[in-house]
C-alpha cells in the first residue's frame, strides 16, 4: 500500500498498483450512443470537439454538444471516480439483469406479489427514489443488508477479464475509485474478474453513503469528504445520465459511458437521439480506449 492509503476510509482498502501499463494508442473513436453513429465531434477541428473553441481540450475530448458552456477537461484531474454496474464492464455481460431479476424476487416473496407486480414494483421505486432499495427501505422497513445480500448472490462468471481496461487504469495519473449504489463485496467481485481490483485506491458502497443512493448530494458530499476529493480535480464516469447532474454541480468533469441497459428515462431519452444534457460532457462507448487515451495524453 502506497501514499495514498492516506485517503482510504477505514478499513476501505482494496489495495492498488502504481505500475504503468503499455496502453493501447489508436485513434479516438466516436462516441455512439445505443450503437448509433452520431458525430459529437472528434477533437480535430470539426463539429462539437472543434478544438479551436476551447484551447484546453484535447483530441480524447469527445465534448457534448453542451461541452462549450460546461468546458470541462481532464488536464487538471487527479482522482478518476467509476460507477461500476454498466460502466466498468458492458451490459451486454447482462450481469445487471440478474440483479434486476434478483430484486424482482425478493420483492415477490416479501410482499407475496406476481412476479409482474414485483417488476412494476421495483421500477416504480428505482425511480421514485433512486434505489429500489431505498423504496423498500422508506416503505416496507427493509433491512438494507438482507435485501443487499439476495440481491447480490448472482453469478459473476459472465464478466471476462479486460486487459486494455487494466492496463488503461494503470497508467492514469492519480486516485482511482469505484464509487458504487451497490455493494463492496459485488463491487470487488466485479473488479477482480476484470482484472481491474488493484487499480484502485478505494471502494465507496451504498453502505459508505448510509443508503442514500447516487445522485443525491450529500452522498457525493460524503464521498468527497471522506476520500479527501476536491471536486474540480475529479472525473466521473456513470452509465446513468441523471447521476451525473450531482457530479457536474459540484465541479466534477463528467463522462457519460454507452450502456445498452437503458432502464431509465434520462437514459432512454438519449438513446432515441436527443442531445444529452449539460451535465453529461463528455461521451464515449468505450471505456478501455478513452482512458487509455487520456492515460497516453497525460503522460506526454
Ligand atoms: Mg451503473
């Protein structure tokens, strides 16, 4: 364990890696939302990445088509923050279909619904309150732990080892952390299938955010305040649109990751083809290639 165990919460650590990995160095790709081509601009001088409206971008900069008014870039991030479900690993995996599934059922048995109504259930709650678990918290006086555990007992063997991923992690400049709605224990599963676990300096689950689920506020407030974060040196990648709206706020630069799992209107609303909002800043459809771009750009 290196200096920046400083930042750890208590007992938090996942250990991490300094060593600097051979990353892959391509042209950037553009960003395509739910598989479709949509030009957002490449950084060389044409549409929304013009580079010559903004002389801090750099070609890895897939700016939104609101990128010139939140003009926010990577140059002087120092600590990369990473949702996990749908972000670090692809939702073509459907991992997070046999969490959804999960949830269904233990909504089912608690309450003695159809499976039908669990599912409507489930969604209702996810979007009224932002977890289904914080629902069934508010509602039904759910212990969060009991429900966290079902939710979570799924079989992680979908999700294959990603070295460009890791060697792309590697070689950021900086604090490294997943910052999950979900558990540690899912999340360290997750990362250690990737490859990925050691790259990071910490973990921060729904139970660090006392079950107050991403985007509300005071749980990025205490995530920053706990890992020592100044948001204006913070990235953060999210598959959901809305949960970026708190990141923005606050000072962060976001990065909007392509999930297939579209389950939520901000999300469903960008697929069809509208414009993201000025929160989300930057795109991309690929996580590994944009922060191995990144990672190359600042070793420079
Ligand atoms: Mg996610």
């Amino acid at each position: 364990m290196g200096s920046n165990q400083s930042h750890m919460g208590k007992g938090k650590s996942v250990g991490h890696t300094r060593a600097n990995g051979n990353h892959a160095v391509g042209e950037p790709r553009l960003p395509r939302p739910h598989g479709t081509p949509r030009d957002y601009g490449d950084g060389d001088g044409g549409g929304h990445g013009d580079l010559g409206d903004c002389g801090n971008h750099t070609r890895v900069c897939y700016r939104t088509p609101h990128g010139g008014s939140a003009c926010r870039c990577f140059e002087r991030a120092s600590v990369w923050i990473f949702d996990l479900d749908n972000t670090l690993y692809p939702a073509s995996s459907n991992l997070f279909d046999q969490i959804a599934e999960r949830m269904n059922l233990f909504i089912e048995r608690l309450l003695g619904l159809s499976r039908e109504a669990a599912q409507e259930l489930r969604r209702r709650y996810y979007l009224e309150f932002g977890t289904t678990l914080a629902g069934l918290m508010a509602r039904h006086g759910v212990a969060p732990d009991a429900f966290l555990s079902f939710v979570h007992d799924i079989d992680h063997s979908p999700i294959a080892a990603d070295p460009p991923l890791a060697r792309a992690l590697a070689a950021l400049p900086g604090r490294r952390y997943i910052f999950t709605n979900g558990t540690r224990r899912h999340a360290e599963c997750v990362a250690a299938r990737l490859g990925v676990l050691d790259h990071f300096d910490g973990i921060f689950d729904i139970a660090d955010a006392a079950y107050v689920p991403k985007p509300h506020r005071a749980t990025f407030e205490r995530f920053c305040e706990r890992l020592e974060v100044a948001p204006p040196e913070a990235v953060m990648f999210e598959d959901l649109p809305h949960n970026l709206e708190t990141a923005h706020a606050l000072g962060m630069t976001t990065v909007l990751v392509h999930s297939s799992y579209d389950d939520h209107p901000s999300q469903r609303e960008i697929a069809a083809g509208a414009p993201p909002p000025a929160h989300v800043h930057h795109m991309t459809d690929d996580l590994a290639h944009f922060v191995g771009q990144l990672a190359a750009r600042r070793a420079r």
